[in-house]
C-alpha cells in the first residue's frame, strides 16, 4: 500500500489530520519517555512522513535515541 493510501486511511481511521510537525512532536514524545519507548509506533510514522534524521536532531532528540532507530532512517 502507498503512503498516500496509508494517509488517507489513518486520518479516516481516527477523524483528524496530522501533519508533518505533529509527527515530529509524536515521535519525540514517543522516544523520550522514561518507560521503555514504543518504537513500532515511531518507526510507524517516521516511514509515513519520510522523517529524516537530520528532522529530528533538530527537534531535540537524542544521538542514543536516533542511533537506536538505525538504517530505518534516513
């Protein structure tokens, strides 16, 4: 299925619209939680958006954290 595809579903799926910011925010509150983070759901949107590397480094997250995604980033 395409990215598009997978858009449009997920925004009919739970009725609002996120945007690239939004999932930025989203997977940097994911990844530095004190529990254990939920990196299926990270992974999950960084594909959705094409999120690179360099996106999050500026949104603050951590060389660990970045390092601990590994080659499924850009």
């Amino acid at each position: 299925m395409g990215k598009c595809k997978k858009r449009t579903i997920h925004k009919t799926n739970n009725s609002y619209y996120i945007t690239r910011e939004e999932a930025i925010s989203n997977i940097y509150k994911i990844l530095n939680t004190k529990t254990s983070p939920n990196y299926s759901t990270a992974l999950d949107l960084i594909s959705l958006f094409g999120i690179s590397a360099e996106e999050l480094s500026e949104a603050g997250l951590s060389y660990e954290n970045l390092k601990a995604l590994g080659s499924s980033i850009n």
